[in-house]
C-alpha cells in the first residue's frame, strides 16, 4: 500500500511497460510512454508531459535527462523529479521503484535528479 503522498510516475519508453502495469497494480499512479501515445516523441515532449502531469520522469537516459534538467534550471522552471536508472531486469527495477516510492514523497523529487540504484 503507497505511503501518503508517493511521487507519480512516467516510465519513459524504454522501460518495461509491465513496470506501470505491476507498479499500478500495487496502487500506485504511473503511466508509460507506451500506454500515453508518446512512443517516438522526443525527449522534450516526454518530459512536457511528465511536468503537465506532475509526473517524475523515469529513464536510462542520462545525457539527455540532465541535460533538460539544466535547461529547465535555468529557465527558471519547475519538474516533478527524473529518476535516472542503469538498465537492469524488470524484477530488479521493480524492486527498486518501489524502495523508492514508499519511501518519498512526491515533494521530495521537485527540481532533483535521483538515482534509482539508491533504493536497493
């Protein structure tokens, strides 16, 4: 059962969709690219609506992700949190994602680049 206030979540498209469905089925609130008809869009697009949906970004994609960070930084504007990830099993992911949403809120995550293998 989520704690109060959990981070919500946007798995970006190379995840797993099965993440969303398991993590989902745990009572968490979290949508895919896949499941949000954003496959093939550009980084920029996924993080738009990530932020337009209070969403953390998640992704193995360091480079690009850090990069928006700084951007948004600078242009004084606001996320939700990304959640950078080395590729690892479903399973282990899992387990990782859920270390991490029960034990944040979703205020934490503002304006932060968090690193998924802390929650082991």
């Amino acid at each position: 059962m989520p704690s109060s206030n959990p981070p919500k979540l946007h798995l970006n498209e190379h995840l797993s969709p099965r993440l969303a469905t398991e993590l989902r089925t745990r009572g968490f609130d979290v949508t895919s690219s896949r499941d949000s008809s954003l496959l093939s869009k550009d980084d920029e697009e996924q993080m738009a609506f990530a932020v337009a949906e209070q969403r953390a970004m998640v992704t193995f994609n360091f480079s690009d992700f850090v990069s928006i960070h700084t951007k948004y930084m600078a242009e004084g504007r606001q996320h939700w949190g990304i959640i950078l990830s080395t590729q690892e099993t479903t399973g282990v992911l899992l387990h990782r994602l859920l270390g991490l949403l029960n034990s944040l809120h979703a205020e934490d995550l503002i304006n932060q680049i968090r690193w998924l293998n802390e929650f082991k």
